[in-house]
C-alpha cells in the first residue's frame, strides 16, 4: 500500500513475442526438422516494491525471461518439438527457481512448416492455421490450454438463416441456401498434463473441420455447437472448448441490372463489420477451468 492509502492490484510482466526458430540437425543422417514459435513470459508474484519504491532488487530481467527461451528451446530439445512441452518447461522453470514469482505464464504461437518436394531441409510456411499453447504454473498447480486461430473454414451450401426476431432495423432477408464462412479462434483446456500433445492436436483439429463439413447448419451458432461436441468426442484430456468465431459475410451480387442471372454464383465477400459468435462447451456444469484461460497480457 503507499502512503496516500491506494492499493497495488495484480501486476505481471515479462518479454512478449519472443520470435524463436529452432533447427533439429544433431543427426548428420537424418532430415532436419524445424519448429517456429513466438513465445510470450508473463510473471505474477513478490514485485510490489519495484512498482511502489522502484527496487528492483526482486526483479529477474525480462531479458533474462527471453534469454531463458532461447536456451530452454536448445536444452529441452525434446519437449520443445511441441508448443506445450517448451511451455510447461519454461513456465515449471520460473515458478520452480525464482523464488519472488509465484506463478508464470507462457504463451506460444507455433507457426508451421510442411517439406517442399519432400526435400530433407527445405520447407515451405504453411498458412493454414496458427496453432496456440497457454500454461499457467501456480501454487494452485499447472494449466494448458491448447488453441488453434486464423483456421478459415467455408461451405458453399448446406447452410440456412432464416426465422430471426426482426425489428425495424431488420435489413438482413432470410435465406435457405447460403455460403458459410469463418475464421476459427478456438481453446481448449486440458485435464491434466499426460498428453501426447500432437496426436490431441490433430484429433482437435479434425473434429472441428470434419463437423463444420458435415453438419448441416441453421445457423453459426448451432455449427459452433456441433464443433464443441465434436472436439469432446475426439479427444479425451479436454475438459472444455471455447469458440470465438467471425460471420465472414458472403452477399450474392444483383446481377439483374446487367441482364445477368445469378443463381448463388458470384458473391461479395465482407470482411467488415461482422458477425461475431462466441460459445463454449463443456463436458459438464461441474467444469470450472476460468483461472487457466490466458485473459491477455495487453489489459
């Protein structure tokens, strides 16, 4: 507390977006490998004295933090072939040997990498997806949260929205055949850390690209919901999902003025504004996995 009676409330800091690429080449023999991530540090405990006095005698650098994931990605070369092993060892790490930090955070944006012309270490970005780790380590004990962002997904038909409340700035007109498109920002919160990480991963990521294919949709909403029941089916450590996905608006042109007909063929892509449906399904009532969601380092 300072003199004039105001309170600190939660702090935290650290290095964000720390851009590290690591090569696996130990074997002379065998194809290299690469991972491609951007990790964030965030770190909460003993360090009111530094925003209230400025001693920083607590105060481990964020420097040190983004020094520490160049290392640990070399160290733990194993663990850091996925985003949830480097993350559950760095974040193990600041809790476990720095003693004024009570818990950390680490978040991963791993961006992959797919072989060009299955050449053993030439590859090509793929840009499908951006796949998501956050671990929280605490007293309370270790959080993961896997994720996946920018995975645009769209169906050309086998979509409806029609029998909406309309009031007198209802433009939108109903429609029973329409394209249905989305860039999916998804997360999903593990039971535990005995995972095989990559093999979840995959299931995740099938299970939602394969219901949004094949359930027919009224609406956004009800195909988030078959894509959160989905995730739950396939991949047993998942405790919940949280979907926050845009409406990405495709209106069918008039043609008409042209002497053109147009049968659903040739629409106008909108990118903004949009519709922005967010959901999350869990296995029970009983699920609570609040505190394991990163709320941002940016509040």
């Amino acid at each position: 507390m300072s003199s004039n009676g105001y309170v600190l409330g939660h702090s935290q800091y650290g290095k964000a977006e720390t851009h590290v690429v690591r090569v696996y080449r130990d074997d002379p023999e065998a194809p290299h490998d690469i991972v491609d991530y951007n990790v964030s540090v965030a770190l909460s405990g003993d360090f009111a004295d530094t925003h209230l006095t400025g001693d920083n005698a607590k105060v481990l650098t964020t420097d040190a933090t983004k020094n520490t994931v160049y290392g640990f990605t070399k160290e733990h070369g194993e663990e850091a072939r996925t985003p949830e092993g480097l993350a559950l060892a760095l974040a193990n790490h600041f809790v476990d040997t720095v003693e004024h930090v009570h818990s950390a955070r680490i978040t991963v944006e791993a961006f992959g990498w797919r072989r060009s012309h299955d050449h053993p270490h030439a590859f090509v970005k793929a840009g499908d997806y951006v796949r998501t780790v956050s671990v929280r380590r605490s007293a309370e004990g270790v959080s993961v949260v896997s994720g996946v962002k920018n995975l645009t997904v769209l169906k050309t038909t086998d979509s409806e929205f029609h029998g909406f409340f309309q009031d007198r700035f209802t433009s939108l007109k109903p429609t029973d055949d329409r394209i249905m498109a989305t860039a999916v920002r998804a997360q999903w919160a593990h039971e535990g850390t005995d995972v095989d990480w990559d093999a979840s991963f995959a299931a995740v990521l099938d299970a939602m690209t394969g219901a949004f294919a094949s359930s027919y949709s009224y609406a956004l909403q009800q195909t988030v919901w078959e894509m959160g029941q989905a995730v739950l089916d396939a991949a047993p450590s998942v405790l919940d999902v949280r979907f926050s996905c845009p409406n990405v608006h495709h209106f069918v042109i008039d043609l008409s003025p042209y002497g053109i007909e147009n049968n659903r063929e040739v629409h106008h892509a909108d990118d903004r504004p949009y519709g922005l449906i967010e959901a999350t399904v869990k296995r029970s009532e009983d699920v609570d996995t609040t505190a394991a969601y990163d709320p941002g380092q940016a509040w």
